[in-house]
C-alpha cells in the first residue's frame, strides 16, 4: 500500500501508537510536545517542515518571506499550547545549484521573525538535497505546567472560539496560484498567506484562564483542525457558519471573483490564529477581557457536543451539507 | 554565487555571524547547542538530516537501518558534549508513492534505536515531498553545565584521542557503492556503515573528567572534524598517523581490495566515535581509566600544537602530505 492510499492521518495514528509515552510526557498529537520539569514549568518542542513544491514554490514566495513563515508557523504550535517561544533550530537541505544570495535572503527573514518574536537561533543543519529545498525549524517554548493547553481537554457545552479571521491566507495563496493582479486588496490576502502572524501573546494570556479548556491553532483548516480536537476530546461539535470571522477584504475579494469566501475560511488553513473551547460559565467576560486586553475580538463560533466525533454545520439555525475537500499532504 | 562554490562551511560561518548569541548559550558550531538551566543542569539539542540521493540511496540501506542511523547519529552528537540523550523529534517529508510497509520499517529501525539508548520519542512532523525523501531527527540531552565539552576548549600540549576505530563506516560505504561480495569482513564494515554505535556512555563519562578539553563527536571524518577543534581553539595539532586506531577487517578488505586504509580512517566520516583532546598531565591515568571501565582503549593519535590551525601528519615521526579530498556536501 502506498503512503496516499495509506493517508497521513493513518501514518501518524501509527506512529502514536508505535511510539506511546506514558506520563507525565505528553507525545505526538498536539501542536507541541510537553516536557515537564521540576519546578511546574515545561519545556515545549515543536517541529514543523516546509518542502519545495509542496509548501512552497520558489516562484510564489520571497525568499525573505519564507524565512519568516517558517519561524511564523512555528511560534503558532507553542502559542497553541499556551507557550512563550524561546530558542529555535534550524535545518536546510539544499541542492547545490541554489543561489547564496536567496539563501541569505532566507536567513534575514528568519532573523526578522527572530527578532519579532525575540527568539535565539541556536543551531541546526545544514546539509546538501538532490534537487528540492526542504527546511524543518524546531522551536523550544515554556509555559506553567498547569498552563498547558491540549486538544483532549474540550468539555461538552464549552463554547468554541478563534483568535482571527479565517480564510485570508488560503485565499491569498489562491490569488498567487491564479496570478491575479495585484491590487491593495489582494496583496492583504498575499501577505496573510506569506506572512502569517501568529498568536503567541494571546496563547499565554489564554492559556493562563482555567475555563479555556481545549486548544489548538489552525494550520490546515478550521474542519480539519476542530475535527482533531473533536478525536481527542471524544466530543462533537456545532458551528454557526454565520458566525465565522470573515475579513472585508476576503468577503469584498470573494465577491468580485465569485468565490464561496466559507470555503476558504473552512478549509483552507494556514491561518495561524487559534482555535480554543471554554467553559460556558462567564464565556462572556473571557471574551470581553480578551477584547480590552489585546483589542481585538475572541470570535465564538458555535459549542462542542456529546455527539462523539460528530460536526454540525448550521447556516441561521439550520444544519447544512459541508462538502469541501480538505488538503492531505499526501493525497 | 551558487552555493557550491560558497561551500557548506561558508554558509554556516554566514549564519553563525547572523545569529550570534551572547553568553550564556551556546550557538551554532558545536554538536549541540547548550541551554543553561537555572540548577546546574543545561539543555542540550541537536538536529540532523538525512536526505535521499545524498545521505543515502533506498536500495543501499534497508528502512529499519535507516531509522536506526537517523537516531544514532543524533545520540553521537549529544554524547560528544557529554550530555544524555533524552526526548526525541522526527520530521518525515514523503512522496505520495512511498511505501507504507517501508516507513513503518523506518518507524521500526527508530524504535528499536529509542529504546537502546532508552529515548522518548515525543512528536515531529509528517509532511509531503515531490521527490525525495527527507528525514529530520532532533534530539534534546541533558548534562550538568560544568560537565559540558566544547570543540574551543583545546589546549596547546593536549593529547588527542579519538574512542574508537576510524575508517570502517566509510569502506563499508564503498563496498555498497562497489557491489562488494558480502563476506563476513565485507558485511562488519557495512554495518558499521548503516548502524553506527555511538559512545554516550563514554561521551559522559568523558564529560565528567575536568582534564577532558575540548571534544566531538567525528561525523565527517578525522581531518574535517580536527580541523573544526583547531579553528575553534586556534590552535594546530600533530597527528602521528601510524597511531590512528584501524580494525584488523579495515586492514584485511583494504590488502584484498587494494584500498589506502588511511585515506578512510582519515577522510571517511561517519565513524561517530569521539574524538577529544586531554591535559598532558595525566593522561595515562585517563586511559587507563576509560580501559577499567569500558573495556576499550582510549586511543592517543597526537597532540595539540600552538601553530593556529596548522594540521601536521606525521608517519614514524616524519612528516608526511596528506592529499586525500574530503566530502563537502554542497559540492
């Protein structure tokens, strides 16, 4: 059987399970790893790989900017455990023929993200590649231990949020894809796509609230994603699709190009904003120390559910068929 | 400029300026980065890459000592700062066309690795390749701070030692590459070659004694690796290569084959053995110590000179050109 019949949600399943830790180490299934230390704070590790062709085509991107997206991506995992980002790593393998000075463009776009997100580069890689660029940046975070947020943790009746609009970045890479031109509009979906801008202050802030229970950030999409949370928690849950923050600019760009801007915001991924479940109980003031505290809105999209592993699209009150393809990397 | 003419070393003397970290971590150019902790204990993390078509070819490994390698030499680098390998990390970039009864081998070849030298392995990545195969292992160590070697820390006068025999992985290399007929001898130099044992055990042990300097681990061969501790230390050093350890089944295939033993023990790589350099003062007593406790010896190859970043080689004493060319993996 080969790897796209197989599926990368089997592969991993597998790996899970051939490689199952017992407490206090939590393993493969969250955005990061946890390695809790003595003195009630952990350590987090994740890791996260961009491959010519798949994540990136060097004609799409910058190299600046893919230096700055993959430490972008990164600091996304620690914020979704409710982690600050600290010392990061940094592996390339690269064909000979490749250019230095895209190369250092790279670096300075990663040192950029460094710099933002006040991140040291300690170490890494660096290797030769037959023909495609590959780079894997692992990032060390900490957090309280009891700080710690997991997907397993949604309860049934918690009320389900995001950090950000959804839609943007799948769009503007849509809007690369079909070389649309370049008006200001278009070049904030680009820049969403290219420059993502993850959540790691709202990660800490969250995750130091009791009542917020499970979370995650989305990376391949807000179906794909909830529906993780939804396997680890044993739960299901209903979205208001009406309810989905969706930017002017994707609602206004969607519109012009007959695009169904849900299916981006559903689906699409790479959004990098985070996705959480919290306590029905005072749901309200959560949301509204989150809005004075970052000035911006905790968005609620709809609750979780004891209907295991169930998700219910409504459209004003009213279930609706949901028959977007999402992305698998092997498919 | 492409990057095989700015060579590997170049571009990572280009990301070391980049990224220069202050005191007290530790940044790119020893095996593993060290991360101080507040109780005399640092964090110690390295990664390394395998890419398909340049670390290895499918048909000259199977996947289960793929996976096993992957570990080991990421367990070498941990144990040349004489740190303990702990937690580990995999990326796995995969064509859709893989076979999923190879990656489990892989997966199998990883485990039975993690639990010789007893790690956890706690997450990673899973992502698509267009073409080759790309695995990334990161692994974190610990150490006490004082314990920790680095390749600066030669001084003029030390001995040099290197912990094990040189050259076998690499003439196991050749005889893949050259279709060798498996006899018994020819089969020992290519399991040294696709299952490398590293010393953590030993790098530890070596981590605890303050007359221990400077120290590595030997992944690209004597003459690179040495040449690494020399520019770090600025220093040179004399190695008096009728001391350099060879196997008796190095010896004996390269009389049949009509190979240059040397020219593998001291160009070869991927031996993973340690290489170190130690206070005159001493020494004996070291080397006998390591032989109680270990039951291998500890082998003296030379000495470390004031003549910055002089490498001499001797034969009985006399001097002697080294002409042999070294792997460079841009070029």
């Amino acid at each position: 059987m080969q790897l796209n019949q197989w599926g990368e949600e089997s592969f991993i399943r597998y790996l899970s399970e051939q490689f199952a830790v017992s407490k206090p180490y939590v393993g493969i299934g969250d955005d990061a790893a946890v390695i809790p230390g003595e003195y009630g704070e952990s350590l987090l590790v994740t890791t996260d790989a961009l491959v010519e062709g798949v994540h990136f085509l060097k004609d799409h991107i910058s190299p600046r900017d893919l230096g700055y997206k993959v430490v972008a991506v990164s600091v996304s995992d620690i914020a979704a455990m409710g982690g600050t980002p600290k010392q990061a790593f940094l592996t390339v393998a690269l064909p000979k023929s490749i250019e230095s000075k895209w190369l250092c463009e790279v670096s300075e776009g990663i040192k950029e993200a460094a710099l933002q997100w006040q991140l040291l580069l300690l170490g890494g890689d660096t290797v030769g590649s037959k023909r495609d660029i590959f780079l894997n940046f692992t990032l060390l975070g900490t957090a309280k231990t009891e700080h710690v947020k997991y997907r397993k943790q949604a309860k049934p009746g918690d009320v389900i949020f995001v950090t950000g609009y959804l839609g943007d970045s799948s769009a503007g890479l849509k809007a690369l894809q079909q070389k649309l031109s370049k008006t200001a509009e278009i070049n904030h979906l680009i820049l969403a796509h290219v420059r993502p801008q993850p959540h790691p202050e709202q990660g800490v802030w969250l995750g130091a609230h009791a009542q917020v229970h499970a979370m995650m950030d989305i990376s391949d999409g807000l179906d794909c994603d909830l529906k993780r949370i939804l396997r680890a928690s044993q739960l299901g849950a209903v979205i208001e699709t009406t309810q989905i923050p969706l930017s002017a600019t994707l609602k206004d760009v969607s519109n012009i190009n007959q695009w169904d801007p849900l299916e981006y915001a559903i689906t699409g991924g790479e959004d990098y904003c985070l996705l959480l479940t919290v306590a029905r109980d005072g749901y309200k003031d959560l949301q509204e120390a989150f809005q004075n505290t970052f000035g911006q809105p905790l968005f609620d999209i709809g609750y979780i559910s004891s209907q295991t592993e169930h998700l219910l699209y409504l459209k004003d009150g009213l279930p609706i068929e949901m028959n977007y393809k999402h992305f698998d990397h092997f498919q």
